[in-house]
C-alpha cells in the first residue's frame, strides 16, 4: 500500500512497540498536518464475543469539548415536539414525510432521533438506516420523549459507539486541530465509558489493546493503564 511522506514522517517518529500517554501519542500524532483537520479516533480491541447478546458493547458519551464537526440532527415526531425540536436545533424535523424521501435517496443527515410513538412510521427506512447506523434505538438514547434535550446532546458531541464483529469499537474523539488537552479530556471520558460497559458475562482480559490514530496517520498504542 502506497504511504504518503507525512504518513512515513509520522510512522518514523516513535516505537510502534511501545505504550505511550495519552499526551505523547498525540503530540505524534500532531506531526501529521494535511490541508483537511484530520478526525483523532480511539481503537479498543476487546475480550468479548459479539455474537453473544449479553456480550455486546455499545454505550453513548458526551465529549466535554464536542466532535468539532457540524452534526446534521434529523427527529420525527408529531406536531406537538416540532416547535421544541427546531427550538433546540434540529435541521430536519418531521414525520412520514422525511420517510418517503429517506425511501427516495435522500441522506444528507448525520443523527436521528425520534418519539416512541414514531418508530412503527419509521420502521419502513430501518433497512436503510439500520446499516448505517443511524437507526433510532432506546439503548442509545435516540428513541426519547426528550426530544429538546437529546438533539443539544447530539449537537454538543454526544457520540455512539458498540462493538463489531471482530470485537473492536472505535470511537472518535475530536479534531486533530484540537488542543492535546482537549482531546485528552475527550479520550479519558470515552476510555472511562467503555471500561463502565464491560459485560457481566466477559471473562478473562476485558481490554486487550488500546490504541489512537487520526484520518491519515498509522495508530500509536496507549499504556493499558490508563482502562485501569
């Protein structure tokens, strides 16, 4: 695979064997400056069978420092929570409407929500939502009676994350434009979050392997102390 010289830049620039702190692995990581803010992600590697129900990871987080990008909020609900919806923010509100365009091709959202008396209407796009993650779910938080409340939680950097396949959950934690104090602090909530979310049923190591890396850098591996 062909690597850029940033990306060999950055790659030369530490031990790809070592553990490193949150604070040096992304002043690494910080060495790499495209002309695009590169999204920071965190990579758990996980000791859990997702196959098992009561194995599955996922859980949901507000980052104290947001995202640092725009997230396009969509709600369906009825009359009633429109005005509350759009007040809070929402960029797209309504009801079976939105479904026949979202049945149309229209996609130009990055979130969902919607009240529980909305899920039967939707459940018609869950097929096309349900893959890409943007299906409205109680587990995380998006199917709600607060819809206010939940649309600012999404717009100040609420984040989902659950386990794949392959036992592995990435999350994101910022911009690399961020300071390296602010995407610590967005880090430490995450890790604390997923440590939280270990399943009773696991056995053995929870946490196999943590590591950071932004859009275009190889990933730097953090000390496991910090899931400690």
């Amino acid at each position: 695979m062909f690597r850029g010289k940033k990306y060999k830049k950055v790659a030369e620039a530490y031990d790809h064997t070592k553990e490193y702190g949150l604070e040096q692995a992304l002043e690494i990581l910080k060495k790499s400056e495209l002309k695009f803010d590169q999204t920071v992600e965190l990579h758990f590697n996980l000791g859990v069978d997702p196959k098992n129900s009561d194995q599955a990871v996922r859980g949901t987080v507000v980052l104290p420092n947001g995202t640092g990008r725009k997230v396009r909020v969509l709600v369906f609900c009825k009359d009633n929570n429109f005005q509350a919806a759009k007040d809070a923010g929402a960029d797209y509100v309504g009801g079976a409407d939105l479904v026949q365009k979202i049945q149309e091709g229209w996609l130009d959202f990055d979130a969902v929500i919607a009240t529980p008396d909305m899920m039967p209407v939707i459940s018609k796009v869950a097929r096309v939502l349900g893959p890409r993650g943007l299906m409205p779910s109680p587990k995380s938080g998006t199917v709600t009676i607060n819809v206010a409340q939940t649309v600012k939680e999404l717009k100040a950097g609420k984040i989902q994350y659950r386990v794949d396949k392959g036992s592995n959950v990435h999350a994101p934690v910022g911009k690399l434009s961020f300071s390296v104090a602010q995407l610590v602090e967005n880090a430490k909530v995450v890790i604390d979050s997923v440590v939280k979310s270990k399943p009773q049923n696991a056995k053995g190591t929870y946490i196999k392997s943590l590591s950071i890396t932004a859009t275009m850098t190889p990933s730097v591996k953090l000390d496991m102390g910090l899931t400690r």
